[in-house]
C-alpha cells in the first residue's frame, strides 16, 4: 500500500505531461473528426447492420432524436409496460396503454407494445374474465405480448393475507388466452439472487436496490424465497406447453448458467433475454459462455431493458442508449478487450449466425408479430 502510494507520486509529474498531451490531441480531434472513437462508430455500424430488435425496452416519450436513432441503428424495440403502484403513472394500465399505442404509431415501424396484465385487481372477482377482455382488446389494437412483473410473488397478497403465485389457478384463463391468441409471455419473475442477501456491494444489480429498497428482502420475514417462485413459474411453464414464455432478465437465473441450461432442456416452451443482466454474462468465465450462447443459440433473445423516462434529459439518454450497444456488440460479437466498470471484459466473437439469431431472428421467432 506505502510503496505505491510512493510510486504514484514519483509518476504524477510525468502523468502530467501526458495528460496535458493526451487533452491537447483531443481537442485537435473533435475538431477534424467524428466525436465518437472509431471502434465505437464500428460496433454501431457493425451492430446496425444486423438490423437488430431490442425485446426489453421502456419507452415513455416521444422524441424526434430518439427516433432518428433508432433510424440511423435500423433499430426495433419491444416496448414493455408494468403495472407499479409505487409510480402515479404507472398504477394505472388504460392510460399507459393509450400512450404506448401513439408512441407505436408515430415510430414508422420501429417500435413495437408489449402490453400488460393489472394483478392488484387479482382479489376482484371478474379478474380472469376483465383481464382476458382486457388483453384481447390490446392485441386487437397491435400489442405482440404480455408482461408479467415480480409483484407476483414478491408484493401482491391475496385476500388470506398470502402472496400471489404465477401458477395461481386465476391465472390459467390469461395464460389460456395468451397461449390461443399465438401471443408471448414476457415473465420477470423473482429478482437476482442478491436481492434476498447478504448485501454485495460488487454485485451488477447492487445500486438498484440502493435505490429501490423495497425489493430488498434481506432480514425481511415472510417473503417467499427466490426458489419458491422460480418453483411457480416453472409449474406455470410446466402447465401450459402451447404458450410460449420469454424469461426475462435470464429468467432470474443470472449467476447459474447451468441452471438456465436445465430449464431450456425441460421446457421447449422457454426462452431467456439478457435485459439488464449482460454484466453477469460478462463477469462469468467467457469460454462458458460462449459454450453456453453456441448451444442455446436459437434461446436467447436480445434485450437492454434501457428506458427513455417522459422526464429524460434525451441527450443524456441517447448516450446511455449508444454506449450500452456499443458495449454489447463488443462483447458478444468481437474478441476486444475492454474496461467495463473497473472490469476487464474479453469478447466473444460469436459466429456471424449465432450473432444473427440472437440481435434478431430469435426475437422474431419466439416473438411473432414483431
Ligand atoms: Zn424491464
């Protein structure tokens, strides 16, 4: 510890310098050249030309610069809705369905709706039917899916005071109706592992609970455990082998890709996408994932689970919205290394057609109607 402190004050003047060297040349640069580096308008060039589908977005306003990137990235984008009673807007579904139906519209093809279900009226009596209707008329308007969230399972109690399970028998008519419809299940089911404990600070989804406390279960009597709801889910997959289900966030299994292995074996109808859970595939040691994504190639789908808030600072967005691709394309699709969060990640050059299938063939496979 001393002697470096030691080193890095005989290195200061010297950083110094090339510091003050490195800051002149960029100012040169912005001048002359393209603000991005050029690895970076390669991935975004490389990535474009995929004509890539994101499945895990949400999308709350409309923007002519968000639009012309989508545009300039050939980009589609499944955006997905959640019903949240912690959020004013978001408590109610009409109006957001009502937002997202004129967001769809007005992207000239490039922004598709997930819609979704209202589970606080679980303990009304006409919830299956109202939802059923609810849904169909959703489809009838373009929704290509329906997204369940974790408040199953870890908010959302019954009348008996129990938590409600997403193989609870109310939900077989939705599921029937979803599976008949030839519509997808998009299921963010239960939380990464470090949610139910002992607090990580090095684990990727650390500052989210930072933030979002509520969904942090460590020292919280009561709750049901991460496996009883993965247990749920999987009878909900088990029971309804004609409805298609997207396990989002890899399917909560974000540390386990045996496990994700396991379950793609079991049940044909199951697929994952990567929404928000990228850095746990880039933390995991590259030749098992690379394994992993070669023999599971037709199951993977890709997602962000990026959003553009109605109270975003765009610009600020977009950044955020281009970096994560340029990010993601370097790992799965080139053999860079790269510094991601004090991290060195390596890529994984996947094949061209693995690249292929993941970025979009299997979002519009699993996902019809895209
Ligand atoms: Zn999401």
């Amino acid at each position: 510890m001393k002697s470096r402190s030691r080193l890095l004050l005989v290195a200061l003047p010297a950083l110094g310098t090339l510091l003050a060297g490195y800051l002149s040349f960029q100012s040169s640069a912005v001048a002359s050249q393209p603000q991005t580096p050029p690895s970076t308008e390669q991935a975004l060039k490389s990535f474009a030309a995929m004509r890539p589908i994101d499945v895990h977005v949400h999308v709350f306003k409309e923007d002519p610069a968000f639009q012309a990137l989508l545009e300039r990235l050939n980009l589609k984008l499944l955006n997905i809705l959640v019903v949240d009673d912690t959020l004013s807007y978001r408590k109610s579904l009409e109006p957001q369905i009502k937002d997202a139906l004129a967001l769809v519209r007005s992207s000239h093809g490039h922004i598709d709706l997930c819609t979704t279900l209202d589970p606080y009226k679980f303990s009304d009596p006409s919830f299956g039917a109202e939802t059923v209707k609810q849904l169909d008329r959703a489809f009838a308007q373009g929704a290509v899916a329906v997204k369940i969230w974790k408040n199953i399972g870890m908010e959302i109690k019954d009348r008996d005071g129990k938590f409600i399970m997403p193989d609870d028998p109310k939900f077989r008519p939705i599921y029937q109706d979803i599976a008949r419809r030839g519509k997808t299940l998009m299921a963010h089911l239960a939380e990464p592992d470090v949610a139910w404990g002992p607090p990580d600070p090095s684990d990727p989804s650390w500052s989210y609970y930072q933030e979002n406390p509520q969904w942090f279960l460590y020292n919280k009597p009561g709750f049901p455990s991460k496996q009883e709801i993965l247990k749920a889910r999987d009878q909900l997959l088990a029971e309804n082998p004609n409805l298609r289900m997207v396990g989002v966030h890899l399917g909560s299994m974000e540390k386990n890709l045996d496990n994700i292995a396991a379950h793609l074996d079991r049940y044909p109808n199951f697929a994952v996408d990567t929404a928000a859970r990228m850095e746990y595939l880039m933390m995991a040691p590259p030749e098992k994932v690379r394994a992993f994504l070669v023999k599971y190639q037709d199951r993977v789908l890709y997602g962000t689970d990026l959003d553009l808030l109605a109270t975003a600072d765009v610009q600020e967005s977009l950044k955020e919205w281009q970096s994560t691709y340029v990010r993601d394309w370097k790992f799965l699709a080139t053999d860079e290394t790269f510094d991601w969060e004090g991290k060195k990640v390596h890529g994984l050059k996947l094949p061209e057609p693995v690249l292929q299938k993941i970025f979009r063939d299997n979002a519009l496979h699993w996902i019809p109607g895209l």
